[in-house]
C-alpha cells in the first residue's frame, strides 16, 4: 500500500492532465498541418474499421444524391424526420414556403434525432461537409437542369447490429 508521502498530490495529477492535453492538441495540430488529408482519410477509415469490430452498433448511410440524381431515400428520412423532431431538440431549421400554409419543421445540420420504430431504437445524425462545386440534377431548374452544391448532405443512420435484417426489410 502506498504512503501518503508516495501519492501524487492533486496539483501534480491535474498539472499531469493538463500536460497530456495540451501535447495531444499540438500533435493533433501538426498532424493536420503536415499529414496529407488522403493519408488521414485512410488512417480513420481502418481506425474506425478496427473499433468497429468491438462495437455493438451499424451504421448506415443515406445520401442526399446518388450520382446527379436527388436520393428518394434521403428525401423520405428528411420528411419522416420532420414529424418526430422531439421538444428537447435544441436546433432545428423552420419555413414556411410561399404556397404553404403550415410551417415546415427540418432536422440542422450536425444535429442528431433518436427515434423508435418498429421496437428498434435508432439514432439519425444530419451531417454535411464543404465539397469542391459539384453539378446535380434540378427538375426545377427548366434553363440549366442542374445546380452548382458545394455541400454535401448525409444521414448517418445508428442502430443496434442485432437489428440488421429487420432494419433492411422495412418499406
């Protein structure tokens, strides 16, 4: 058993702490300054790989376009999501278009909604990341057909793993 003359104080474990803190953030910085982004992309995707096989979750994508063409799976989540944005939601985004007469209720970006459906819990996250220009179809664009985003769209669908083939067979 340790004496108190052999336990660190409470200053010299939060000056630890702080020490540790600190390094981290300056290698995190350097790193992000000096490892080319290709090579951190591949580094996360088998880290993320690696914990993955320890987790008890799946995760699934649904993409705002598939190619050029608007996702109708997105679409659907976008407009479900709508209806289940609970009271302790602390952001979200609000319309009302022109021809409308009820205010329309949307998910923000880097939000995240829980839901429970079918008796399987899920987590939905709205995540977007900044994209060079990229054209995709626009049915109401009748003078060019396509708009010019630079934002790219996602759902990140969170669900226990158990759960997979149940998942997949809903309509």
């Amino acid at each position: 058993m340790l004496s108190s003359t052999q336990m660190p104080s409470i200053k010299t474990i939060i000056s630890a702490a702080g020490s540790a803190a600190a390094t981290a953030m300056v290698v995190r910085s350097v790193a992000r300054d000096l490892i080319p982004h290709e090579f951190q992309s591949y580094f996360f995707l088998k880290l993320r790989g690696l914990l993955g096989r320890f987790s008890n979750q799946v995760t699934m994508i649904v993409d705002e376009y598939d190619g050029m063409y608007p996702n109708q799976l997105f679409q659907s989540a976008e407009l479900y999501l709508a209806t289940v944005i609970r009271p302790d939601t602390k952001r979200f985004r609000v319309t009302k278009p022109e021809n409308q007469k009820q205010i329309m209720v949307w998910m923000e970006k880097n939000e995240e909604v829980i839901d429970e459906f079918g008796g399987v819990r899920f987590t939905w996250r709205l995540l977007c990341h900044q994209v060079q220009g990229k054209h995709v179809a626009n049915p109401d664009d009748y003078f060019h057909g396509s708009t010019l985003k630079t934002e790219v769209r996602f759902f990140e669908l969170v669900f226990h793993k158990k759960f997979k083939d149940k998942v997949r067979a809903f309509h």
